[in-house]
C-alpha cells in the first residue's frame, strides 16, 4: 500500500537537506511505494529553490508552494487534499519528529489503527513557560470540549485512508488540527517519542501566537466560554439583588442613608469590564460564524511540482 507523507514547510531551508537525508531511507526499508507532498507555506528563504533541487534527485517528491503564508493548518489540509497513499503521515519538517519512528507507526497501524499518534515522552528541549503551560492547555481543553485530545499529543501521525476522506469531508475554515483528528474518531493509538532539538533557527511559534491557537481551539470545540459568561452574568446579577435587599433594609430598618458613590464607581467599572470580556467572547464565536460564511478558500497555490501525472 502505498504511503503518502506530507511535510509542511515555512523557512525551513537549513533542516530540508538532513530532514530528506534521514527520511527517506527509512521510507525505502519500510514501504516500496510512497510520495513526499511538501508544502511550502509561503517561505521567505530558499526553501522552495532546495525543494526543486531534491526534486530532480526524488521522482517521489511532490511540491505545493502558496501563494502567502496561510499557516500550518492550512498546509496540512492542502497536504491531506493531495494525497494519494493508503496511508498518510504527517510530521513536521524541523527534525523534532525523528523519521526513524515511522516504522514502530506503521506496525501499531497494522495491529487495526487508524490514528496513530506521536507523544511527545520528554519536552526538555522546550521552555519551561510551554512546558508548563502545554499539559496544561490539553487538561483544559479535554474538559471544556466535545471531544478529549492526548496529553502531548503531536501532528506526527500516520492515518488511515478512510480517516483521511473524513478529514477532507469536513467544511469548516477555521481549523484546530489536533481537535478535528479527535473528532473524526476511529481506532487510535499512541507511541511515544522524545523531541529533539532544533537543528537550527528557531521555532515559529511565539508564547503569544501558542496562545491564540490554544484559545481558538477552545472556542472552536466547545460552548463553555459562552456558558461561564452566563453564570457570571447570573451571579453577579443574584449578588445585585440581595445588595438592594440589603440597602433597603438599612434605610428602613435603621433609617442609615449609604452615600455610596465609592461603591457606584466601583460597581460600574467592574461591570463595564465583565461587559467588555464577555462582549470579546461572544465576538470570537461571531467572528467564526463570519469567516465560515464568506467560503474563502483555505490557501490559494502559487505553483504545483510533481503532480503532471495526475492533472
């Protein structure tokens, strides 16, 4: 059967040359037919001239270059879109996923997997800010969620055909990868495996762009945001209810006129707070709905390579 791997790419030129020098003989020993779709996610470095350089050298190789920077999600959808094997495996393309886990995935695959996931065992090549903040984030969203994500998981996964279809049945722009691979369901089993460090450069994500996606994918899965809001609204308005009691009874009771104008402040400002935060919660599910309505396209392809045979 064949396996198809997809490899997205952004300014990584420094790692292609030694990535390709590892993967691809442990694809030779492990399948006799396999493809390599390699997206290019609009790199500003010479990321693309390296691919059409291993190119010339790999038949297997298959290049899709963007025509901006649309993001790793949208890489992967573009990758899962085009192809071809029974089999697919995503892994990313800085040399944290080591090749060499590939064959341990396709034998759990054959014991009836259809997802088999990389776990990252060891994050000791990682800041302690993401490594106390990434179980973390996977705590909350297993909870908060329809459907429950591993620990650690990582896109380093191999899947099955029919898992792969049902990826690429699903309509929605606004894509959190590691929720959709859950809510696809099917058999799914884990490895385990220790991230290496960085050959070179740097990673692309930032602490503040870790966030973002983690509250995307938060909002993108489940309604509980939306949920707290309304209990604090009613809470804070219970608490409205018995502090009105409680002035009323003060001025009958004991004939005590509350001035107050330090708790009016108070009260308002904190008010006006809540508002905005819940105003901004209630906008990002709106802001959705919005970039689902306007059915733009995910990515838009500059240049395909390696494809001639199939259009």
């Amino acid at each position: 059967m064949k396996l198809s791997v997809i490899l997205p790419i952004y300014n990584e030129n420094a790692t292609l040359a030694p990535l390709f020098a590892r993967l691809v003989p442990v694809l030779e020993q492990v399948v006799s037919d396999w493809e390599i779709i390699a997206i290019d996610d609009g790199s500003q470095d010479a990321s693309m001239k390296t691919l059409q350089a291993l190119r010339r050298q790999l038949p297997q190789l298959r290049v899709i270059k963007f025509s901006r920077n649309f993001g790793k999600e949208a890489a992967l959808a573009a990758g899962l879109q085009a192809a071809m094997g029974a089999r697919v495996l995503i892994m990313d393309s800085d040399l944290q996923h080591p090749p060499e886990l590939i064959l341990e995935m396709m034998e759990v695959q054959c014991q009836g997997a259809d997802v088999v996931y990389g776990v990252r065992g060891s994050r000791q090549t990682e800041s302690w800010v993401r490594r106390l903040c990434g179980p973390l984030f996977y705590r909350v969203f297993s909870r908060a969620a329809e459907v429950p994500i591993p620990i650690n998981g990582s896109d380093f996964r191999l899947l099955s055909r029919r898992c792969v279809d049902a990826l690429n049945a699903l309509p929605e722009r606004v894509r959190f990868m590691k929720g959709l691979y859950a809510w696809v369901g099917y058999r799914q089993k884990a490895v385990y495996y220790d991230v290496e460090a960085r050959r070179s450069g740097s990673s692309k994500w930032s602490l503040l762009r870790l966030f973002g996606y983690a509250w995307s994918g938060i909002v993108s899965f489940s309604v509980i945001p939306l949920r707290v809001w309304s209990l604090i609204g009613s809470g804070i308005a219970g608490l409205s209810v018995l502090y009105a009691v409680w002035i009323t009874l003060e001025t009958l009771l004991f004939g005590r006129d509350l001035p107050g104008y330090a708790t009016l402040a108070v009260a308002i400002f904190f008010l006006g707070g809540l508002q905005l935060i819940s105003i901004g919660v209630l906008g990002e599910y709106i802001a959705r709905i919005f970039a689902e309505t306007k059915q733009r396209p995910l990515f838009v392809i500059e240049e395909r390579h390696g494809f001639e045979d199939l259009d």
